[in-house]
C-alpha cells in the first residue's frame, strides 16, 4: 500500500486494514461496529535517505551513522511489514521488525493518539550506536542509555493467537552488547480500548547484566500530531527531581509536583526533562484540555516504577521534523524498570528472567484526569472555594455500575452519601457530572471521597484533588 506523506494516519490505516472500508469523514472513520481484526500489510512511510551512512567498527556489533553524509533534501519511499491490530474502539498498528507500536487510533474521537514524523530522519545520540531515528510512536528500549539500541536491531515476530478473544503478535530482540533478549506480546482483546504489552528481560548469559528497561510512548493526545497549547503531564507523585544538566532550564532540585508550572507544557521555557521521586499508584497520562482527551499507561509500579517526562519546551522553534515544517512538538512520557534515569540500573543473573504486564489507552470527556487502572479514567477534582466538585469517568468497555459522592465522620465509620448516580458508560459515551455542594461544611470537604462499583460489593474508593482556597 502506497500513501502520500499529507495524508492522515488514521486515513492510512483505514486503507492499510484489509477488512475495513475507508471513509475519511472524520469521527469514526473505521466503523464502531468493527468485531476483532488483524491483518497483515505494508506502509510505505517517507524518510531520509540515510541508510547508506550507516556503518560498522570492527568488533563492535551496533550500527553507527556518518551524519555528514546524509542528505536531508534526499527523501525515500520505505516499505514497512505492517501489522493492524482493530476492535470497536481503536486500531492499532505495528512495525513489528521495528519493535514499534506505530499508531493507536482511538475511535471515539477519530484521533491517533501517536506522535508520528512526517518524514522519518535520523540524528546524534547518547547510546553505543551514537544516534537515533525520529519515527514515532512507541518504542521499547534496552540496555538503559538513552532511547537504547534495541530500536537500531531488526526484531523477529510471529503470530501467537489469531481467535475472536484475542490477538496477540510476539516481538523479540536480542541487544547486541548485553546480550539480553527481550520479548513483548501486545495483545488487543474484544470490547477494550486499551492494549495490553507483556514484556520479558531473559539473561541467556554466564554473565551477571546490569540493565534498565524503558518504554518511550511519544505522546501527541488531541489529534493534532503535536501538543496542543493547554497538555497537562500527570503523574501521581508528591515531587519531581530535575537533573543537573537541566536545571538551568527547568530549575533546582528538587520540586513539589502539585502547583508545579511544569505540569503543564506552557511551563516548559525550554527543553529538558524531569523524574518522578517516587509513585503512588501505577499510572501516568497526557490529557489535552484543548482537545478534552488524553492517553495513560498503567503498569505495576514495582516493577516499574521510573517515570521520565522529557519535551522540546512550550513552542520549540523546530523539533526533527524530516520536512523541516513547524511543530509543537510531542511529549516522551518514559517508564522504566529503574527509578533514575539513566544511570541507574539493576542485575539480572545469568539464566534470570524479569517480567510484567502493562497497557496504555486513550480517554475523553473527562475533564482531566486524577486516578487510572485498566477498566477506568477517573477525574475527581473539588474546588475549596467554590465547593463544586467534578465526577467524571470513561471506561476502557461497557461500564454499568454506581457512583457515590460521600464524607465520612472522624468520629464514627458512618458514610454520609450526597450524591449518587447510576451509571451507563463506555468509550463512546463518557460519564461527566458537576455537583455543587453548598450544604456542606468546610471541615468536611477533607472527608470528601468517590466510591464507585459495578456491584456494590467491591467499591473503588477515591480521595478528591483538591483546588482553590477555602473561604
């Protein structure tokens, strides 16, 4: 399949699936309706030419680049194996010898979630190869340097179930230097929005290995393919840490992250990155306001419970656009199997094998966002000074169950429920509530709290993120 660089993705990938039927009309390009898909293609993406200046030293096994020989005004056509992954709510595109999620569509809003270059192009990097390539999407890194090397070594993949309950594609790479493989199983089920990667670190090894593992999801929420004016970064942490090279762009070391100017991308002057100093739940997210849509990744914050956010800055003057066109830029929200990056790194013996599951979908209609988990994005904001409190969810599938806005007494277990609603969500048809709580007492807005079941035997239970003064 062929198709030119001003064409959308989501375009492309209605084309690229063999089982769809292209209709371009905005929202909902590739029907609702759709039953579990996979269907393997080809995309034709555009890039530099740039891969006669790769070489390589004797006994040194990774690919390096002369970037003094590549021709930036000398633009390819370079056909990928493509693999469409799609059920009622997105479709999800891999470049398996790539090791790469490409693009998640999120039908709901008929917006990729993706960052994706308009032509592709390489640059310098702080790795063992010396360089990097400016694609897009969703990239799965070892050893632990920047953005790693497994990007630079073609994967294997196959196939492992093709049934109406799941599809599942294995991708696995061996890094060069380590000698560590790594294997990932991204998986898209029936009636879900999010799709799931179960990744394993195996030591075939004599030798103790000291690695990090880190995933870059290149994040462009809002269907913009860049950020739009009003993203906000969330991560559930008490402070950030900011280092050295970085703070005379971003400030000292270290920071509280609530009120922080940092988490919204109008705070970036510059670029530069920053870390979570510690999780408090396994989740983070974009969420464009502009947009009123954002993206998260949920994952097992033992196992991996780095989180590094790095951007360009609020209106960078040119990112590596291979056009060379303007750009807001993208936002890479990394998670890794390390707190600090990129120094920190942990063992693993010979024979050892590491593993955990995460996912990543898109949401909207929410407002913001404040707590995540596999079945639900919740945003549960009160205002101290106004008392109006915001009750919102989007569920990753059909959601059937209960809220309750309730305080509990410090003097007694007793819950004083002020609202409840029932409710019938899913991805289509978020569920978005303001109550206004006159009545209640300003020393109870403290007790304020969420509950929310599907069957009033286990409940959810949410604490409110809290602004405004109270008057």
């Amino acid at each position: 399949m062929r198709f030119a660089a001003s064409l959308s993705l989501a375009s492309a990938i209605v084309l690229a699936c063999a089982q769809c039927q292209a209709s371009d009309q905005g929202h909902n390009a590739t029907p609702l309706g759709t039953t579990l898909v996979l269907a393997e293609t080809t995309l034709t993406i555009p890039q530099v030419d740039y891969e006669s200046a790769i070489y390589y030293n004797r006994d040194d096994p990774y690919p390096h680049i002369d970037l003094s020989r590549v021709n930036e005004s000398s633009i390819v056509d370079k056909e990928h194996v493509a693999l469409v992954l799609e059920n009622e709510y997105i479709t999800l595109t891999l470049l398996p010898e790539m090791g790469r999620v490409y693009s998640l569509y999120y039908k709901p809003t008929g917006h990729d979630e993706l960052w994706r270059n308009d032509t592709v192009t390489v640059g310098g990097g702080i790795n063992d190869p010396g360089w990097w390539i400016w694609i897009g999407g969703v990239e799965y890194t070892l050893p632990g340097d920047e953005h790693g090397t497994t990007w630079s070594t073609p994967w294997d993949w196959q196939v492992v179930a093709d049934s109406p309950d799941r599809k599942t594609v294995r991708l696995e790479v061996q890094e060069l230097g380590t000698k560590l493989r790594e294997t990932i199983e991204i998986t898209l089920y029936p009636g879900r929005s999010y799709y799931e990667a179960k990744i394993r670190i195996d030591n075939p090894t004599d030798q103790t290995v000291h690695y990090a593992h880190w995933v870059n999801p290149q994040w462009t929420p809002g269907g913009q393919n860049e950020l739009t004016d009003s993203t906000e970064f969330i991560i559930p942490t008490d402070r950030i840490l900011i280092s050295p090279k970085w703070q005379a762009n971003m400030g000292p070391s270290p920071q509280p992250w609530s009120g922080n100017r940092l988490r919204f991308i109008k705070g970036w002057d510059k670029m530069g990155d920053l870390m979570a100093d510690g999780l408090k739940q396994g989740f983070y997210g974009a969420h464009s306001h502009d947009a009123n849509e954002g993206v998260v990744r949920i994952f097992d914050r033992d196992k991996t419970p780095g989180v590094d956010v790095w951007t360009y800055g609020y209106h960078p003057n040119r990112i590596p656009l291979g056009s060379g066109s303007p750009s807001k830029g993208y936002v890479e929200m990394w998670g890794g199997t390390s707190k600090l990056f990129p120094d920190e790194r942990r063992p693993i013996a010979p024979g050892e094998s590491f593993e955990w599951t995460e996912w990543m979908f898109a949401y909207h209609g929410t407002g913001g966002l404040t707590f995540a988990d596999t079945t639900l994005a919740v945003n549960f904001k009160l205002n101290a000074g106004t008392r109006n409190t915001i009750v919102a969810l989007c569920p990753t599938g059909r959601w059937h169950g209960v809220a309750e806005l309730y305080t509990v007494s410090e003097a007694s277990a007793e819950s004083n429920v002020l609202r409840a609603w029932q409710i019938d969500a899913s991805p289509t048809n978020p569920f978005y509530q303001i109550a206004e709580l006159e009545e209640v007492h300003l020393e109870e807005l403290t007790q304020l709290r969420l509950r929310l079941s599907t069957d009033r035997s286990h409940w959810l239970t949410l604490a409110p993120e809290i602004s405004g003064s109270r008057q």
